[in-house]
C-alpha cells in the first residue's frame, strides 16, 4: 500500500526505510502497522489500519513471516489467525495497559459468579482471555453481537467506557470489567466543549472507548477503522477526532479534501516501535509470538463466530 505522508524524513530514517523494504522482501515479510503508530512507519507497511483487519490481510497472504507495528495483543490476533506464520513484534515494550486489566484468574472468579452469563470480549485483549470467551467483537460490532446473543446477562470486557456504550444500546444487562484504556479515558470533556466552541461547525468523531460525557457530545461514535468512512460520506468540511493522536494524520492523508483537528492524547505503547527495532526483529527473528495449541483453537473460534455476524 503506497502512502503519500505529510512528514519529511532526515537521510538516516530514508536509509532505514529502504532496508526494511529490502528485508522485507529477502524474508518474505508482511507489515502491518496499526493507525497510530509514528508516520515512519507507514512508509514500510503493506497493509495500514485497525488491529482485526491488519490481521486478517496478512492471513491473506502467501507470507512467511508477519511483521506487527502495533502492540502484543495484536500480535497475538495475527498468530491466531495465521498459526504456521512466523509472527513478530519490534518490541516487549508494546504492551497494553487495558489488555493487561483482564487476567483469565479475574475472568475465571466472574464467571462463576455469573454461570449464565455469555463472555463477549473486545478484540483488544490477551489471547488467553480470547480463549475462555464466547465470542469477540470490535467498537463497530459490539452492540450487534450483544443483541444476537440468546444470553441474558453478557460479561462486557476489559473496557468500562465501550461496555456503557454498549449498555446504552440493548436492553440486556450487561456486566461491566472495570479495565480503561487510558488513552480514551483521561480526556477531558470540558476542554473538548471549548474546542467546539471555536470550531463550531466542525463534526466531532470519537472513539468508544472514550468516557460517556465525551460520547454524548460526539456526532458519530466509532473505531478507527470507521473514522475515514464517516469523514468521506458526511457533507461537513470540519471535523474534531477524539482519539490517539495518530489516527488524526492518518484521516489527514486518507481523507485530504478534509480539515481534522486532533481532541487526543498519545500512546507510548504504540510509539515505542522504532525503524532500528523492526530491522532487529526481522534480522534475527526477534520478540517471536508463540502461543499454546489449545489456546489458538479456542481464541480462534471466538474470533471466527465474531466473524460470523460481520
């Protein structure tokens, strides 16, 4: 995927991008960066987007290797759904702090407090969590998943913010995981409130992971993989994005007839991976995932009965 980038690169970044591309090519590597890693990044990538249909793509391809600029859980989905590829990660440092706010010891006690319960997990969660769930979902197909379920009651994890949003939206009761992406959940609805105010024809676009006040002031809630739809359909000119700041330079070039102003705070997960940590990673094959047998059985069917409502 050629991307035409705002930024402008120093020689030793250009020198870094030409050997990735050409180590890449000697390894028969796919790369995948999620929408808010740093612009250099999508100089390298084959596919760029959300974390479920990166890892859908590369299961597409006739690669050996999988490359994730992203962070671990997303790894992991890309394992899942590519068990006999090679799967890497640039960094350990790429963690996620809600991710790691759902433990299979807490989920365990859970459900034994609820047994009739369904377990309806957000993709962006370990794979051992994938594996003890129901079924998985996305922002974009939470709140239909929930209501095709048969279940009464539905364990909503790991985040509090996308599982209010979700309780808004059916009438089944819905059991909140206190877990938060700190990203979404500090930003500040007052300030965003000013933000309008100066632009007040501007559409504001927020992710769902945000806090509710922030939701109730938005136009249009979704993930980023929905933002440059919204954006290319609506009349508007002007749009506010509340999310990680990446994700404002990605509409920017996606959607170039527009004008984004960024509501956002960054990820330090997702900035930790470095052009010198990937030609690491695919020269000696660094920071592989691997992943038990039985918990890719179990994680993939969660995932694939999400993909059955898609």
């Amino acid at each position: 995927m050629e991307q035409q980038l705002i930024a402008k690169f120093d020689n030793e970044t250009e020198r870094l991008i030409h050997l990735v591309i050409e180590l890449k090519k000697q390894r028969n590597a796919v790369i995948l960066a999620h929408n808010y890693q740093n612009p250099e990044m999508y100089k390298i990538a084959d596919y760029i987007g959300d974390s479920l249909g990166l890892s859908q793509e590369a299961a597409k391809t006739d690669a050996d290797i999988i490359l994730f600029c992203g962070v671990k859980f997303m790894a992991e989905t890309a394992k899942i759904l590519s068990p006999s590829k090679t799967v890497l990660l640039p960094t350990l440092d790429a963690g996620c702090s809600l991710a790691d706010m759902a433990t299979p010891e807490k989920l365990a006690e859970v459900k034994k407090m609820h047994p009739e319960a369904a377990v309806v997990s957000y993709v962006n969660t370990t794979a051992d969590i994938k594996a003890m769930s129901d079924v998985c979902c996305t922002s974009m197909n939470a709140v239909r998943i929930v209501n095709s379920l048969p279940n009464d009651e539905i364990i909503f994890l790991p985040d509090r913010n996308l599982g209010r949003y979700v309780a808004s939206k059916t009438n089944k009761r819905i059991i909140l995981w206190d877990g938060y992406c700190f990203v979404h959940d500090k930003l500040n609805a007052k300030i965003l409130a000013d933000l309008k105010k100066k632009n007040p024809e501007a559409k504001i676009i927020a992710h769902p992971e945000c806090r509710e006040e922030i939701l109730q002031m938005a136009d249009h809630v979704c993930g980023t993989g929905g933002m440059a739809k919204f954006a290319n359909s609506n009349g508007t000119k002007d749009f506010i994005v509340v999310t990680e700041c990446g994700m404002t330079e990605m509409l920017r070039q996606d959607v170039p007839n527009k004008n984004f102003y960024s509501f956002c705070n960054i990820c330090p997960y997702m900035k930790s991976t470095t052009l010198p940590l990937v030609v690491q990673s695919l020269v000696y094959n660094q920071h592989e995932i691997t992943l038990p047998k039985d918990i890719i059985a179990k994680a993939k069917r969660a995932l694939d009965r999400m993909l059955e409502f898609n």
